[in-house]
C-alpha cells in the first residue's frame, strides 16, 4: 500500500523542526507563548499533535471540531473553534500564512552550483559560479545566467537570452528572444520567444513576417508547464511582475500582462491584447486580438472575449458578456423551458 502523507520523503525535504514561536512569526500571526515544537504540515484530517494545519474555509469548521493538530491557523472569528489540545495561530489572512508557513519547512532546495559535464556552454556565455546547469541542457553564444539560477535538464538558453537572480528554469523549456527578471520560475516544458503567428496573404499563399520583438518576464513572474509565449513582431511581448500563468497558456506576439494577473489553464491571448494590472482569466477562455482589458477585470471559464472590458468588469459566457446580464440570460432561460414543459 502506498502511504499518503504530505511531503512525503521521497520526493520533499522537509527542514525543522520549529518552535511554536517560530512558526506564528512565520506566518504574520499571534498565537500564545507555549512550548511546543513542530516537526511538520498536514491537512486538519490528518494532523498529529507536532503538526500545524490550518482553515480558511468556513465549511469545513467541521473537522476543526475533530482535528489533532498541535497548531491550527485561523482567522480570529474561528480561533474560540480551535480545540484545547491545539494552539491557534490567529491572522486576518490563514491561506496566506499556511503558504509561508509550508515554505518554512518545505523550502525550495538551493541550486547546486556548477555545469554538467553533459551540458553544452558555448563560447560567450555568461555563467554565474553559483549557478546550476544540468545535464544535457544548452547554454548558447551570448546567453547570461545571473546568481543562484537553476537551469534543468534539456534546456535550452538561446543565443542572446539574459536569465535574472534566483530563476528556476524547468526540464525542456527552451528560451529564446527573451530576457528574464529575478525569481522567474518557467516550469517544465515551456516554449518562450518562438516567432508568432504573423503572415500575410497574398495571390500565391502565405508571406511570413518577420517577428522582431522580444519576451520580457518581469521579476517573480511564473510560467506554467507546456506554456508557449510568442515574441513580439512590432513590439515586446510582456508579461508583468508577479503574474502567474497556469500550464497550457499560449500567449500570442505583442501581448502585453499587467502587474500581478493570473491566468488560469488553457487560455489563449491573441496578438496584441493587453491586460492592465490585476486582471483574472478563467480555464479556456480566449481572447480576440488587439484588445484592452482593464484593470481588475473578471473573465470567467471558457469565456470569449471580444471587445474592450472596462475596469474591474465581471464577464461569463461566449460571446463574453456582464456576469449579472448572464445570469438574468440564464434565469429568463430557464423560465421559458418551464413554460413550454
């Protein structure tokens, strides 16, 4: 039988363990002054008396009630349900604080610095000392790895590509046209800087245009798995700080992100949109191209968004549309079934 547990071994090192102390500073928030020491994380379910579990969500009070954890974070108006055998970690924001808390004991390994002796560094590059080139990767002419890096397996830095501090690019991503800011993480698959989709149409066929532009990820910005990013044709593809893109993105030539923006698995952004900051895309939703999507817009799952969205706008549906005109859509549907029923 395979054990499920959280962090298992095999594949996560764990550190600590911590005193009790420790970890309510971790996590931003106040919790009484006993001596307690914990070793680790786990779900409420499943938590023993030297692990800290927490709640966010109001509906699973329940197995508050039932936990064994030795700490729980919680948000002030649930810590009078944490049970006496549990100490409450009290903070207005738990999910956050159960975030920096797992980092504590799960951080991410340090690079182990140094080439394989498999990888291909070619003449010109730049390689910082500290940085991790893994086997079978390439590093090409021109190409500049900062501090702390950690290139994975088959990877491949095109020519000219400049990688920022602490970037963790994944197996098989290749970078090219691209230049990186710090703590950029590109999982496992990834294809950035390739041409976009950009031709024209003439009487014999197709005339390809040349794709001039670059791919600029801004500081803390994460890729997914099997994301593509075009490079930009008359401009530079952008995606700003902080965002996070799911796996499965594509990203098409001249996109510009927004500071902080998240844009969930299977979307796809056409030439030339750009998102102002702030801006959340559902699962599958598309965009036409040449759009402006305001900041602090909403678009929902597999919506299709065709026109320009006006600040904090909510939207479902394809043709995308306001979440409450959907909704009345919807409602008037339903009552017209009846009706014929």
């Amino acid at each position: 039988m395979i054990e499920a547990t959280l962090g298992n071994a095999r594949f996560f090192r764990r550190s600590g363990p911590y005193p009790l102390a420790v970890v309510a500073s971790t996590a931003r928030g106040v919790a009484n002054e006993v001596e307690l020491l914990l070793e680790g994380v786990a779900p409420l379910q499943t938590a023993g008396p030297n692990d800290v579990s927490f709640l966010d969500n109001r509906r699973y009070a329940s197995a508050l009630d039932q936990t064994a954890a030795g700490a729980v974070i919680v948000h002030p108006e649930l810590a009078a349900r944490v049970p006496a055998t549990a100490v409450a970690i009290v903070t207005s924001e738990p999910y956050a604080a159960w975030a920096r808390v797992a980092a504590l004991f799960y951080p991410v390994p340090p690079p182990t610095p140094g080439i394989h002796p498999s990888a291909i560094v070619a003449d010109g590059a730049v390689v910082d000392p500290s940085a991790e080139v893994g086997p079978l990767s390439v590093i090409e002419t021109g190409a500049r790895l900062g501090p702390g890096c950690r290139i994975g397996p088959c990877a491949v830095i095109g020519s000219g590509v400049i990688v920022g501090k602490d970037c963790r690019i994944g197996a098989h991503v290749s970078l090219s046209y691209a230049l990186l800011g710090a703590r950029v993480y590109v999982y496992p698959g990834a294809q950035i800087g390739q041409e976009g989709f950009g031709f024209a149409s003439t009487n014999d066929g197709f005339l390809s245009v040349p794709q001039l532009g670059r791919v600029i990820l801004e500081d803390d910005v994460e890729v997914g798995a099997n994301t593509t990013i075009d490079r930009g044709s008359s401009r530079d593809t952008l995606i700003g700080a902080g965002s996070r893109l799911d796996n499965l993105v594509q990203i098409g030539h001249n996109v510009v992100l927004g500071r902080c923006c998240v844009i969930v698995a299977q979307v796809g952004i056409s030439g030339s949109t750009v998102l102002e900051d702030f801006v959340r895309v559902g699962g599958q939703a598309a965009m036409a191209g040449h759009l402006r999507i305001g900041q602090g817009a909403e678009i929902g799952a597999q919506a299709g968004v065709m026109s320009n969205l006006a600040p904090g706008a909510k939207v479902l549906g394809s043709p995308a549309q306001l979440k409450m005109d959907f909704f009345r859509q919807i409602a008037a549907f339903r009552k017209m079934v009846k009706r014929k029923g």
